[in-house]
C-alpha cells in the first residue's frame, strides 16, 4: 500500500468498473483522482461505448493506440490528442468491450504546488484540472501511466471514495469537441463546480 495517501479513502474496486461506460461515469463523479502527493475530486467526466460509439477510439477494433481499452476494467487509458496533450480514461464493462470514461476536470484538493509546478500558466486554483489536458498535466499523467491498474494500491494512481456521494442530480449535456454522435448526452458534471471545463 502507497503510505500517506493525501485523501483517506478506498480505492474503487474492479466490480465497480465492469459495467458500462454510460453507469460508471455518473457514478464517478465526486470520487476522487490520486497520484502521489496530488489529490483532485472527479467533477465532470464523458462515456465512451467501443463498437456501439462512432465517437469512441475503438468504435474501429483494436489498434496498438488503443488496446488498453480492451483490456480489464479499471485500467488507466491514456492517449495523446491533437498532437498537444494527454488525456486520461477510466477503462469500464467487462475485458474486450472497449469502453472507458474520459476525465474531464477535477477540483484540486491536495499537493497543489506540485500542480502549479506542473501548469506554471494557471493563475487560479480552478484554473489547474478544469480540462482533460490540464488535468493531466498537473497530475504528470503521460504515456507511461497507459494500463496502470487504477484498483491496485501499490500502482502511482488510483481512484478512491472518501464517502462523498455523487450529485444527486448531475449536469449532463452532449460531449465535447466531436464531430460524429454530437447530440449523444453521455457527459456529466457536479453542477455549480467552478473546476468543470464547461458548464452547462
């Protein structure tokens, strides 16, 4: 077990990943991003649904980007967008579905100066994980993160539950910044969090 974790709580198990991608991401919300001394609440997240998603990386099958979407739930996905930075992914359903949730935006809770470290350009606290690309920035989540087991203690992420439940009734819109399956409403965020990349 990783010793002072800065958030007590209990890492999710591998049963609350295996299912899918559009249960797993609401449910998400409110819980919280560990890496090191840095520590963030989940607060905005989007679902991805593999071959039944034309919006998904593995709408297409397998791919040597992709394949930790194929592997177990409650792995960490982690790819490179637009040639400028890295995103991050909850892997859900059960091995071979290809579904995850991508993390959107997270409201810090501690080690924030080794985030500042990390994102000299933001100003403001909300101004550090309000994104996919800047929370993994200020985390340090880069390519070698990809298939980091999120339930095992002794990997250098997780995701855990301090108790706070998700919101009884969260925001949810269309994902952002696709092209194809526009209108489908498989994002979700903690209304009223000033860390949430877009609210709506």
């Amino acid at each position: 077990m990783i010793p002072d974790r800065p958030v007590p709580g209990t890492p999710l198990a591998r049963s609350f990943y295996a299912r899918p991608s559009r249960v797993v991401a609401p449910a998400l919300l409110n819980k919280v991003l560990v890496v090191g001394v840095r520590a963030a609440r989940i607060v905005e997240v989007e679902a991805y649904a593999g071959a039944d998603d034309p919006a998904s990386h593995a709408y297409r099958g397998q791919t040597a980007r992709n394949a930790t979407m194929f592997g177990p739930p409650g792995s960490l996905y982690v790819y490179f967008a637009y040639g400028m930075h890295w995103c991050a992914n909850a892997v859900c359903s059960p091995a071979g579905s290809s579904s995850a949730v991508l993390l959107r935006a997270g409201a810090p809770l501690a080690g924030l100066d080794s985030m500042y470290a990390m994102r000299p350009v933001a100003r403001r606290d909300r101004d550090l994980c309000s994104g996919p690309a800047k929370l993994c920035q200020a985390f340090g989540i880069d390519r070698s993160f990809d298939g980091r087991d999120l339930v095992d203690e002794d990997q250098p992420v997780t995701i855990v539950d301090d108790g706070t439940p998700p919101p009884r009734r969260p925001g949810r819109s269309p994902r952002i910044g696709l092209s194809v399956a526009v209108d489908v409403r498989w994002r979700w965020f903690v209304p009223g969090d000033p860390n949430v990349s877009r609210p709506q």
